[in-house]
C-alpha cells in the first residue's frame, strides 16, 4: 500500500513545562524557565546542579519513574482513539534505571526487585496499558531515540503494515545521567543557555511524548506526519562532526522524506543543548542548509532542560500543538546570543502561521534524527513506499562460548556444546589493538562481529547503515559506572563508563570503524531485540547505495545478567555471544535472503500461534517452502513456548523436524541472531548435521529453514532461497 498520508490524532506530554498540551502551551507562551534543584537523591554536600524535573506527584507503586511518565502520555495521546493501536514504538535509554539505581546502593539481590529494569519493559507496559497485540518496538540511540521512534512508525504506517501506531520518547533523571552528564563536564551551572554566547553546557532533564499515528485518517487531526530522516556523524562518541555533517545530512533526508523544498520550512526546533560543540555545529549546519536567511528557530531546552531519549518526540509534540496554536516558542536562556554562531534564535515568544516545523534531535555516538511535522488541512503530495521484502544475504558471522565462526560452527556441526563465555582477548582478537583499548565487552563483541562478516564478504565495502538488537546493552560498563560512583560516595563517576553505558555505544563503534554515515539504530527488546533490529533494517535500510549491517549480540555480566534476565538464572551454564549478517535489502539477485514476517507479543492472546500461521501463508505454504524449524524457547519460559509449539504444529499440521537452538549456545537474550546466522548457513549448504535433529541428517532439498521465537513473544524469520 503506498500514498498514505500520517496524521497525528492525539498527543501525550509530560514535563517540566507541565502535564498536558494546555499546560504545554501555558509555559511556551509565558517564556519562563523551569529548571530547579534536584530532588529526587541526594547529592554530596547536599548540592546540585539546575535539572528539569517534572515537579507533580507519581505514584507511590514500585512502577519505576519512567514507567509512569510513560503512561500519562500515554493516556493523553489515546483519549480520542477508541481502537488499540496496531503497535507501539518507544525510543528510552534509562528504562527502569532508577529504580535499578537504588536496589544496586542497598545490595538487594532479589531478582524479582529487578523486572522492570529493562528498557525495553517501558514499551510492554504501555502496550499492556492501551490492548495492543501486535509489533512492540523499543528504540535506544541515545537522546535521538524519540524522533527514531518516529521514523520507524512513519514507515510502518506508509507500508500499510499498520493502521494505527503509538510512538514517542521516555527518559526520568537517574544518577547515571546527572552524575555522567556532568563527569563529561558538559552542564552549566547556571542552567541550559542554547546558543548564548557564554553558555557552558547542558541541563539534565525528564520527560515523555506520545504521538498516536493514524494512517490516511485525517479525523480529530492535530498535525501531519510529513517525514523524517536519519544520519550517523561516524566520528566521535560523544562529540558532534565539527561541521554538523550529520546533522545536515538528516535535516536533507527528512525534507527530502516530506517530498518538502527547504523554502517550505516556517521553523525549526533546534536540538539545542547549550553545550558548545553541539550548538557550534548544529548552527553551522543550518547554516548550510538554509544559506544566510534561515526560517525562525529556537530551542525549549533553557526552559525544560533535555529530556534525552524523549527529546525528539517532546519537539515534535510542541511542533504539532504550535501549529494549531500559531506560536513559535522562545530560545529560553539566550542574553545575548553568540554571535559566533551567526545565528540569532527566538528570543522572545511570538504568534505566527506555521504551515511546516523541522525538528533536530541528535545523540551520542553520532545518531541523528529530524522530523517534519505540518499543519493537516493542506493537500500535500503524498510519499510512497515500499513495503519490506526479503533482504539477501550478502555474508555474515557468529561467536559463541565455543569461538568465533568457524569454531562454534565445527562444534554444531558434531552436535556439541557451544555454551560459555570467551575471554575479552578471544572476543576481540581480529581486531586492532587501539581500536578496543578503553573498550569493555559487548563493543569489542559487536565490532568483532562486523568485521568477521565484512571480511567474508566478496565486497569488502563497509556497509551503509547498521542495526544492532541486544536485550541488555553494556552491563560491564553500566555497572563500573555506578559501583565507581557509590565507592566515592557518588562524587567521582567515570566518563568512560557513562560514555560506553548506552546501548547504542557499540553500534556507534562500530560506525566509526567503517566509517558509516547511514541510518544508525539500536533496539532493544528482551529475547526479540535482534528480530527488531531486523524488522528495522527492512523498514530503514532500503534506499541505500551499499550494504546494511544487522548485528545481535549480548554480553555475560556477573552479577547484573543473573538479577535482569529470568532466562539467564535458570541456564545450566553462563553464556554470551551473538551474529552479524551482512544485507541487501533492495537486491533481488539469487541466494539466501532473511525476513522478519512475524513479531507479536504473546500475553494472554490464544490466537497468536493461529495468526502466525496466517501471517506465514498457511500451512501449504510452510509445507512447501520450510525444511526444518530452528525454535528458541527461553528457559524461563519454557512450559509456555513449548505449549506455543505444539499448538503452531497443529494449527499448521505439519511436523518438520526441530532443533531447540538454545540447548547448543546458551542462554542469551540475543541468541536467535546466532540462530538465524545457522539457519543461513544450513540452508546455503542445503543440509542441517544429524547431531542436531535426533541423530538424522535433513536434506533441505532447496527449501528453507523457518526460526521461530515463542514464549513472551513470538516471533518467526523466514530463511529462504531467493
């Protein structure tokens, strides 16, 4: 289905500004500042440094602070929607964090304490919340992820692979933010002054954004959709292109995405941090972009602070509610503005007609994102798009307990054992040595992984965008960082564990190894993390001159991986690892290609195995194009996969041969990206080894190999010859 136009039906804000659009509108308008003291943990000395806090009364359930932003937005954004939305798309990078926070200070080992931990638990709840039963997506690139959550809701929208879509950003204050923030010396003590000549840095805040997206359904429309665009600087992990040549790469895209001129441009919400790289370059790249007579902008961020991850979608929710209300907000802290930057923001808020916003959002490790909202009445061309098909498979590679490639593929081949954990000297052995030097384990994985399928690759040009899916990011740097900080009684945190906790930071790694300027997206979604990588490289990757690089992969941690995943606990044996696959999503020439053609959350929906089989063809043509099955059940969900299983085996009637994977490489929240780099090896070989199925060898005889994940969710990725 292509043409559709995406309109925003209904909106959810929280922050300091206020609960609501009205409140929203009210601090916009007035101009003022809403930075204040920190509240919520104490600090030495019992000072602190100006935050945007959301000021209002949560509730007292142990539901983390996240969580519960979340949901007021939520519920603002689905007042006027009667039907649950098709799927639900969230970018954060803190999820459960401060919660996590405190029970890590006062040495609770209670794994149960830990389930909210995940970021990827922020979107389940909300999907619990509004009854969806289809895709929940999580995005983590840092404080782009809102606006990233956009674009992947954009195109699903476009594709007609939904109807309705909830997405936004999410982020609360934690001590991994304020204290890590601040070890990298980039806040202002006097608070956020963007674009003011003396500003000295940033003000760490909170907040969430949720944006009901309706395809061609311009009833109770509050603004439009136009298009989004996405870029990775590829050059620092925390500080911007000098240039701003990302930023101005995915300013260019979203235009070009909104079929817009830049002469159509009426105001741009700037990124705006007040740090005096970030402002340097973003202006510069206005600059370029707009020449010498650039349309007004200006940056909440003096008055809110930066919400992070809800950056993008609270920018985009304030473009939409000032359309409507014809005003363009002020460039709070600016006296006087730098003239360095050769750019004077608003100053002082103002009316006017508004037709079409451009909003920035950038985030460490180079993510950048901008979206175009526009006002809905005005007939506007409509954008196609194609709707994802099988993506080839150009090369790829593994590591598990057992080795990289070739060794963990010896081992499955004899039907032993791949479980374990490797040495960080073994995980990063074909790499340089200055490239991991500061590095701890998941980045040396995921880098290790690329060039392991670039290398074997007849093409050895570096790809053009990335993805990376993990259930849990970089535990080792996430802990260092806060066992460092209460050690010193919370007064010196490590920047490079800050810099090196996000779970976008070895994608970026990555990026800046291949130099890879693409689309740059990590998500992160428990056990399906690297099917959401795949389904986002079938929405994002196409278009591209090259290749698409998706990449799976979680580390062992000792002692986070025990309390934060179930699965983990109730394995045999500690095991990391994860896949890299090599992709060409536009390529329609022979060979094996991959597919994410299911993805649903399973809860209490007794038909989700019926409508996986739907979703595959039904049961001829499973019959007719699958040799075997690859099934991951994790073991904590065991008895409910393996219910899962056998109710797929009878609605399809058919009974192929199986192979539990996670019995061979362990028990790891990304353990389907080694089994779905199986199923391609199997299937290019035309045989899986006997010791694998029960002793037989299964001649696949030119069909392919269907890997699905039950338990709860359940997923399928189709490996087939092309």
């Amino acid at each position: 289905m292509t043409g559709l136009r995406i309109f925003i039906t209904g909106v959810g804000t929280v922050s300091p500004l206020g609960a609501g659009v009205a409140e929203t509108l009210a601090a916009l308008a007035a101009g003022r500042r809403h930075l204040g003291p920190l509240s919520l943990f104490e600090t030495p000395d019992s000072t602190s440094l100006p935050v945007g806090l959301i000021r209002i009364s949560l509730d007292t359930q142990p539901v983390p602070r996240t969580h519960q932003l979340a949901r007021m937005a939520a519920d603002q954004a689905m007042t006027n929607c009667h039907e649950a939305p098709d799927a639900v798309v969230v970018g954060t990078t803190t999820g459960g964090m401060r919660t996590t926070e405190d029970l890590l200070k006062e040495g609770i080992d209670d794994p149960e304490a830990y389930r909210w931990h995940a970021a990827g638990s922020v979107a389940e709840d909300i999907a619990d919340r509004v009854g969806c039963k289809g895709a929940v997506l999580t995005v983590s690139t840092a404080c782009s992820s809102g606006a990233v959550a956009l674009k992947m809701a954009l195109e699903m929208l476009r594709t007609g692979k939904a109807r309705r879509v909830l997405a936004g950003g999410v982020d609360s204050l934690c001590r991994l933010t304020y204290y890590g923030f601040n070890a990298l010396k980039l806040i202002d003590p006097l608070g956020a002054r963007p674009f003011d000549k003396d500003r000295r840095g940033m003000s760490v805040g909170e907040g969430a954004a949720m944006l009901m997206l309706v395809a061609d359904d311009p009833r109770n429309a509050v603004a439009e959709l136009l298009g989004a665009g996405l870029s990775c600087d590829a050059y620092h992990p925390t500080a911007p292109h000098p240039e701003g040549r990302g930023a101005y790469a995915a300013m260019v895209s979203a235009i070009n995405d909104a079929g817009l001129a830049t002469a159509d441009v009426d105001y741009v919400n700037l990124h705006g941090t007040g740090t005096p790289d970030n402002d340097l370059a973003e202006a510069r790249a206005v600059k370029r972009l707009f020449g010498d007579r650039p349309p007004p902008m200006s940056s909440f961020k003096g008055a809110a602070g930066h919400p992070l991850a809800a950056a993008g979608a609270l920018a985009s929710v304030t473009a939409a509610v000032c359309i409507e209300a014809r005003l363009i907000p002020a460039n709070t802290g600016a006296y006087p503005p730098d003239p360095e930057l050769r750019r004077t923001p608003v100053i002082r808020p103002r009316q006017a007609t508004l037709g079409t916003v451009l909003v920035n959002s950038f985030g460490f490790g180079g993510n950048n994102a901008a979206v175009v909202i526009g006002a809905p009445a005005v007939e506007r061309q409509r954008v196609d798009a194609d709707v994802p098909r099988p993506m080839l498979v150009t090369s790829g590679a593994c590591m598990t307990g057992a080795g990289p490639t070739d060794r963990t593929l010896t081992r499955l081949s004899a039907g032993e054992s791949c479980k374990g954990i490797l040495s960080l000297d073994d995980i990063s052995a074909i790499l340089p040595a200055h490239r991991v030097r500061r590095l701890k384990c998941l980045p040396r994985m995921v880098m290790a992984l690329a060039e392991d399928a670039r290398s074997r690759s007849v093409a050895k040009d570096p790809p053009a965008t990335i993805f990376f899916g993990t259930g849990w990011g970089t535990l080792s740097e996430t802990h260092a960082f806060l066992k460092g900080l209460y050690e010193t009684g919370e007064r010196f945190p490590s920047p490079t564990d800050f810099i090196g906790s996000v779970h976008n930071a070895p994608a970026g790694q990555v990026a800046m190894m291949f130099g890879t300027t693409g689309a740059n997206v990590t998500t992160t979604g428990g056990d399906a993390s690297f099917e959401q990588a795949l389904i986002a490289a079938g929405y994002l990757g196409r278009g591209q001159d090259g290749t698409t690089l998706v990449v799976g992969a979680d580390e062992y941690h000792e002692p986070l991986s025990a309390l934060f995943d179930p699965s983990v606990r109730a394995g045999d044996i500690p095991s990391a690892g994860g896949a890299a696959l090599l992709l060409n999503p536009d390529s329609t020439a022979a060979g094996v290609t991959v597919f994410p053609a299911f993805y649903a959350r399973a809860g209490k929906d007794a038909d989700v195995t019926a409508r996986l089989v739907n979703s595959l063809g039904g049961p001829e043509r499973i019959r007719a194009r699958f040799g075997a099955l690859l099934v991951g059940i994790p073991a904590a969900q065991r008895q409910t996969g393996a219910d899962q299983l056998e109710a797929f085996q009878a609605c399809s009637g058919i009974a192929l041969p199986v192979v539990d994977y996670r019995k061979f490489i362990g028990e790891f929240a990304s353990a389907s990206a080694v089994a779905v780099f199986m199923a391609v090896h199997f299937t290019q070989t035309g045989t899986i080894p006997g010791p694998l199925c029960n002793g037989r060898s299964t001649r696949l005889a030119d069909k392919g190999i269907l890997v699905l994940g039950f338990g709860n969710q359940v997923t399928a990725v189709e490996v087939l010859q092309q």
